[in-house]
C-alpha cells in the first residue's frame, strides 16, 4: 500500500511543529487532519500548504514520492482503465510503444489488420524490402494488384515492355491463339492493349510468377501507394512467418501516435499502469493534480 513517505518528517518541518508536539498531538493523525489541525490554529504553513496541495507539482512529487515507481504504480493500481488512458497522452511516443512488447505476436497482427491499409504498408515496409514484399507475397495477391482497376491500363502496358519479349508472346499466344514472333516490346505491348477485358485479365493473370513478380514491383517501384492494393491479412500472414514478435514491435514502430496509444489501451490494467509508470514524473504529478484531483485528498487521508 503507498504510504506518504515524505508525510510526517515534511509536515512537521514545514509545518515548524516541534518533534515532541508532534509525536504527542499528531501521531495517529493523517497528514490531511495535521494540516487541517494546524490552519484552523493559524498556522500560516499549514493555510499555505492546503493551498499548495492543488497547484505546486513539486509539492506534491515531494509528498507522495513520486520519483519512485512503486509508488507511481500504487496510485495507478486504484484507477480504472478510462482513467489510466488519461496518462497517455502526457507521455513520449516512444515510452508508449515499449507497451507493445506486452502483447502477444498474435495480437499484435490482428491489431494491426484493423488499421489503415497505409499503416499495415508502413510498417511493412520498415521490416521488409519492396523487393522482399513481392517476392514472398502469395500468386492470388499478385493476380489482385495487377488486376485491380485502381491501376490505369495505359501503365501497366508501359511496364509490361520491360518482360522479356518472350514472355509477353507466350501469353499472347496462350490467350488469342495467334504467333506472336517477330513482335518487339513496343509491338507486344500494343496487343496487350487490344485484348477484350476477359482476355487481358487472362494474359496478365497468365505470367509465370517471375515475370508477375517483376511488373508488380516496377509498378510499385513508380507508386508506393499502389502496396496498398495487397490484402492486409497477406502482411500479416508474411509477418508471422517471417518475423519474431521482438522484431515486429520494432517495425511498429512507424505506426503513427494515435494507432498506437489506441492498442496500449488494450491492454489489461495492471500492464497498463507499468507503461505509464514510464512517464515524466511531473508530467505524471500534473495529471494527477489537475485530472483527479480526489485522488490526492483521499491520499492524503491515508
């Protein structure tokens, strides 16, 4: 249980009280009933101190020893869970992130499939490489970026002249049924665009995974946000396969702020409040005086 353990040696000498007035008078006292004892005796401390109590953080970091994490942690151990979220926004983002390590592997994935696609690529691409992503992404997804209408035709057709010629006539001929030899890039890529949508999804659906694997990244070399066209349960699934938990709470930490102050939260709270313990400690004074400003009155009648 927290005690004040700057309580009676403070008071008494702030309050100017003689060791043995003090032991006879205010030795089963709270330091609440002292102060009160003394102000309405006129002691000018004692009205300074009541006063103080609700306005100087240092008093009060004095007071209840707040340097001390045990006690931090004791105070927060009263609170509930809407309470402690209060804290959080008073603490470095990088003190909030290290309670993502509370969480299992499992849950941090699914947490993070919730957020915006941009925010499952971000962290993707702080574990993975481009070049790593679309390699260990599974065919169906390469077949929905390359199929996807958010893509304009007219750039894929541009990518598609940098397969190997070979390739692109294979495909062609495989879909039309027509020779495709003697044709260059430029020539192959006009076809391409000529086919009906059934068939052009076919050809491009056709490529041998290299190939598919090859304009995929050219195209999201060009533009980033096209990453976003994957599945996020597709990241996921490459995270857990390919990462230990360690290693993905590092990659999370490019999530913005607010995403992971709102999966700290999640946590029980018990683990809650030893994150919080981590914040500045009159930053921690200042919630607590200005937030829950009962709290230090029913601390001070302990």
């Amino acid at each position: 249980m927290l005690v004040v353990n700057a309580d009676l040696e403070y008071i008494q000498r702030f309050l100017g009280i003689s060791p043995t007035t003090f032991q006879t008078k205010y030795a089963l006292k709270t330091v609440d009933e002292i102060i009160e004892a003394e102000a309405s005796q006129g002691n000018q401390k004692a009205i300074e101190l009541a006063k103080e109590l609700t306005t100087n953080i240092n008093l009060v970091i004095k007071l209840f020893e707040l340097a001390d994490t045990n006690n931090k942690l004791e105070i927060l151990s009263e609170m509930s869970s809407q309470q402690l979220a209060e804290f959080l926004p008073e603490m470095d983002d990088e003190d909030i992130h290290q309670g993502l390590f509370f969480f299992t592997q499992d849950k941090l994935l699914k947490m993070l499939e919730r957020l915006p696609m941009e925010q499952v690529v971000k962290t993707a691409f702080e574990l993975f490489s481009q070049e790593e992503i679309v390699q260990l992404m599974p065919d169906d997804q390469l077949n929905k970026f390359l199929t996807s209408t958010d893509i304009d035709k007219n750039k894929i057709l541009k990518h598609i002249q940098s397969i190997p010629e070979e390739y692109v006539a294979q495909v062609l001929e495989q879909v039309t049924g027509e020779s495709m030899e003697g044709m260059d890039s430029i020539e192959l890529s006009k076809k391409f665009g000529e086919l009906n949508p059934l068939e052009y999804k076919d050809a491009l659906t056709g490529f041998q995974p290299t190939q598919k694997q090859q304009l995929v990244l050219s195209l999201g070399k060009e533009h980033n946000e096209w990453f976003q066209l994957f599945d996020a349960h597709a990241y996921t699934k490459i995270m857990n396969r390919e990462k230990h938990q360690p290693e993905l709470v590092k990659g999370m930490s490019v999530l913005d702020p607010e995403h992971i102050e709102n999966m700290v939260k999640e946590l029980p709270n018990d683990l809650l409040s030893i994150v919080i313990t981590q914040i500045d400690t009159e930053k921690f004074a200042y919630v607590l005086m200005y937030k829950f400003p009962e709290m230090i009155a029913n601390l001070m009648l302990r």
